[in-house]
C-alpha cells in the first residue's frame, strides 16, 4: 500500500490507534461504488488486509520509538 494512500485513510479513521474498524468504514468512504462491487471483492480485501498490516506496523515502530529502542 502507498503511504500516501494509508495517510490519508489513517487520518479519516482519526489516526493511527483508531480500531481496524474505523479504518476499514474510511476505506470504504474513498472508493468508488463500482470498487465496492462483487466483482473487486478480491481486490478490495488484499487492499484491506495490506492496510491493517500497515497500521500494525506503525503501532509497532511507535511503540519502539517511546520506549527508547529506536532513535535518541
């Protein structure tokens, strides 16, 4: 996934700690109703899987910044 693209999913769903939930409702309000057919039900949950993947990885590299293990 772009970042540019997680950031500004990250930003609907009210940032990086908002519950996979809220980040998969600001997914769905930026595609395209065609996006949201059957026929890209594939497409649409790689992308979905690649997003939440995405913002654990970021929980993570924050959590390791704040507790000192990273930078300093």
């Amino acid at each position: 996934m772009f970042t540019a693209l997680y950031n500004r999913i990250e930003r609907r769903a009210g940032g990086a700690h908002a519950s996979p939930r809220q980040f998969i409702r600001a997914f769905r309000t930026m595609i395209t109703a065609e996006a949201k057919t059957r026929a890209h039900r594939d497409a649409r949950q790689k992308t979905v899987r690649d997003m939440l993947a995405t913002r654990e990885n970021s929980i993570y590299q924050y959590r390791r910044v704040m507790s000192g293990q990273i930078g300093g």
